[in-house]
C-alpha cells in the first residue's frame, strides 16, 4: 500500500511540475504538430501509399515528440539535487521509476491524443472506425515507449549530452515496439480490425511491455545509485 | 549498536582513491564533526553514509542494518550541498511531498508544522522560486527535520545560510541531540561545528587523520586540530 502511495506521490508531483512549468509538454506538442504537418506536405494525403505508410508517420512523429517528455523526467531532479534527496529516501527505486513513468505516460498520451485528430484531418484518414482496438495498440504501443525512455532517462541524467543520448539509446530498444505499432495503426486506419495473423504484433506489443517493465523494475536501483 | 559504522571503507574514482580505508564508529547521541580540508573526501563519505554511492571496498552500518535498505534511509535525515526542494512547488507543496514520501501519517498536517516551526507558514502557497535564498535553506532544514531521523548527515550544513537559518539549524541540531538523535556533520565553519560537536573525525587526502572525542583545546583554537593531525 505503500509503495503504491509513494508511487502515486511521485507521479502526481511530475505531472504538477510539468503543468506549472509546461517545458516538456509544449516543445513535445509543437514538434509533434510540425512533424505531421512537414510530413502531410511530403506526401499526397489522396494516395494509396499514403494511407498503407499513414500508421508509420504516426508512429514517427509519437516517438519523437516522445522523447522530449522522456528527456525531462529525471533531468527534472537535478536543480537543488532533488534526484539525491529522492534517492536517500525510503521510497524503493521501483515505486520512484514507476511513479515518474506513470507521469510520462500520461503526458505522451495527451500529446497523442491532441495529435490523432489532426493527423486524421492532415492525411485525409478516417482513425475512428475501430478506436477501441486503437486505443488498445496506442496504450500499450505508449507504455513500451515509457518504459524504455524513463530508465534510459534515468541512466544518461548525469551526461552533458543527455539529449542526444537518449534517443540514441532508446530508439534501437524500441524497434519491435515501433514496428508492431506502426503494423497495427495501419490495419486499423485503413479501416480493417485486427484478425488472424495480426494478432501476433498485438501478443508481440503486450510481451515488450512485460519484459522491458520487468526489466526496468530489477534494473532501476543499480542505474540510479550505481 | 552503533548509529553508524564505517568499516574498511575505499572509494575509487577511476583509478584515484578518493577514500582510502575509513574505519571510525558513531553512537546514538553524539554529535560526530567530519572535517577536512576541500577534497579530504568528506563529500563522498557523506554520499555513501546516505546511500547515494556506493564504496568501492568496505561496509557502512547504519543502525546496525545495510546503510544502502531503504528501510534504513527513513531514519536518516540530509542536507546535502543541493537544497534539495522544488523550485516550481510551493513550499508546502514541498514539505508534504517529502511527508509521504516518508509514508508518514497526517502528512498535511506535519508540513503545517514544519513551516510554522521554520517561519515559512505564511508564504507556504507561494513556490519556492521566489522565496530568498534564507527561505529556502530554512525550507531545506524542515525537509531534512521533517520525518524526526535518528540520524542526521550534514554537507556544509552551515555554509551560505543567513543568520535566521544558522539560528534554526543550530537550535533544531541542538534539539536533536538532547532528544538522543545522532549527527554527523561537514564543514568548514569549525567553530559552529565544534560548539556543537561531541566528536571529531578528521580526514585528510582521503586517509582518516584522527578520530576522538572534541577536546577543550579543539574548541579554544579549532586550529588546533589541523596542526596536530591534519598536515601529516
């Protein structure tokens, strides 16, 4: 109970951090934005191929947008060494990592869902014919994202070149994750439900969450304390 | 049992040790002096006490447990170089915080406390960026004071506070002892250390100098100490 208390606690003061400062929030949004809209300029939103590589730019635009979030979550901590105060405290590293991660999940998935309206309206798509099934593949497409990009957040914190860093070393982690994501908003933006042989990337998505959140949760005291 | 005990303790920075073979013993309720010249290792003592480093050979108890359980780390409070607080959180925002952090009950309520007790209640609304820098050492010293440790490790715990704020620090530090709580602190400010101090450790380049009780001679010329131990 009380770890998911500490947990909690951690979330909540991330995400009021974010709200007051909006550093991370409003430089994800606009470069989001900016990606889709660069990209409905490169391609013919009429086009066949357009709509067959639609879940592809999506994905594209989420994954960069992304990692200006994942980048502030422990850069966050460092004026006043507040990471060193959260680190001497009782609270487990894995409540710590869980909690900071739920805080970017919630983020991204509010990028995301400002971003899917106007990528339908940029690429002539229609999303909503199976938003249950979307829905699905944004949650746990997202969470493998948050997973990854928080610990590797907490592991280049310390680096002066933590901004290139991370996505160096998140985006290589991510590729099954991106790959099953971009597979699956496809399919579902083309109209179609996930069937048959598609419901292997869903299997592949839920496994990738499993791993890397268990992964993460073991792993999370050693990269913060070393 | 011991409050702390530090046994064999090497920290290497590559191939520079930055500690070499710490041993000395603190129990409950004395007040423990570390000083140092700057680059003594003090600093990185002080991290490893507080489970944010750990040595490179050797054992830290605290308490008798593994200084590294967060179980532990409930019973130690830190001021660390960093004031660590939130500068877009409000003051009580900040207290409470670390309340539940520390999962302790009525944690409201012991942020009120706090800030009564440090003089901030009636900016408690008002985010930590724009209170002088007093106020913020004075929120600083309630976050470390705030969850009643048994043990209390200070980094230059005096350095840049303001009169009010070495006033507080030095009648809580004073509380705290009279209530059987352990300190351990850093610092330059030998006298405010040594007033305070029941024992000294002294460190240099690295290498534990001395270690005893703070003796008259230590309080009348905080010189004293460096001449006899620390220039070897």
């Amino acid at each position: 109970m009380t770890f998911l208390r500490q947990m909690l606690t951690v979330a909540a003061k991330d995400l009021r951090s974010e709200i007051r400062t909006k550093e991370a929030i409003n430089a994800s949004l606009s470069f989001a934005l900016v990606i889709l809209l660069l990209f409905s300029f490169a391609f013919d939103p009429t086009s066949e191929t357009t709509r067959e590589m639609s879940g592809g730019l999506l994905w594209l635009a989420f994954a960069f947008a992304g990692v200006l979030i994942l980048n502030r979550s422990f850069a966050r901590e460092l004026p006043n060494d507040c990471l060193d105060m959260l680190n001497a405290s009782p609270v487990p590293a894995a409540a710590l990592f869980l909690g900071k991660a739920l805080a970017n999940y919630a983020l991204l998935l509010a990028i995301e869902a400002i971003c899917l309206p106007v990528f339908g309206v940029f690429y002539n798509v229609t999303w909503t014919t199976h938003p249950g099934q979307l829905a699905l593949v944004l949650l746990l497409a997202t969470w493998g994202m948050t997973v990854v990009g928080t610990v590797f957040s907490a592991l280049t914190v310390n680096l002066r070149l933590r901004e290139i860093m991370l996505p160096m070393l998140m985006y290589p982690v991510l590729i099954p994750c991106l790959m099953a994501a971009m597979r699956l908003s496809t399919i579902l933006i083309d109209g179609q439900p996930i069937t048959g042989d598609d419901v292997a990337w869903l299997r592949l998505l839920i496994g990738f969450d499993i791993i890397f959140t268990s992964l993460a949760v073991i792993l999370i005291d050693t990269v913060l304390i070393g | 049992m011991s409050a702390l005990a530090v046994d064999g303790v090497w920290k290497f920075y590559g191939d520079y040790p930055a500690l070499r073979d710490i041993r000395f013993t603190v129990e409950p309720g004395q007040c423990t002096a570390l000083l140092g010249r700057n680059g003594a290792g003090k600093t990185t003592l002080i991290r490893i006490l507080a489970g944010l480093s750990r040595p490179t050979r050797g054992v830290v108890r605290l308490f008798g447990t593994d200084g590294v359980e967060r179980r532990t780390r409930a019973q130690v409070g830190i001021i660390g170089h960093g004031i660590g607080i939130y500068d877009e959180l409000s003051a009580y925002e900040n207290l409470k915080l670390f309340a539940e952090l520390y999962a302790l009950p009525g944690a409201a309520r012991v942020a009120g406390e706090w800030l009564e007790r440090t003089g901030l209640d009636r900016v408690k609304d008002g985010l930590v960026r724009e209170f002088s820098r007093g106020m913020r050492q004075r929120l600083a010293v309630a976050r470390a004071f705030l969850h009643q440790p048994r043990l209390l490790l200070l980094d230059e715990p005096f350095t840049a506070l303001d009169d009010r704020a070495i006033a507080l620090l030095q009648g809580l530090l004073r509380g705290a002892l009279a209530e059987g709580r352990t300190v351990l602190m850093s610092t330059h400010q030998l006298r405010e250390a040594l007033e305070l101090a029941t024992h000294v450790v002294l460190i240099n380049r690295g290498r534990m100098a001395h270690a005893g009780v703070r003796t008259p001679e230590m309080l009348a010329d905080p010189g004293y100490l460096y001449r006899v131990h620390g220039e070897a």
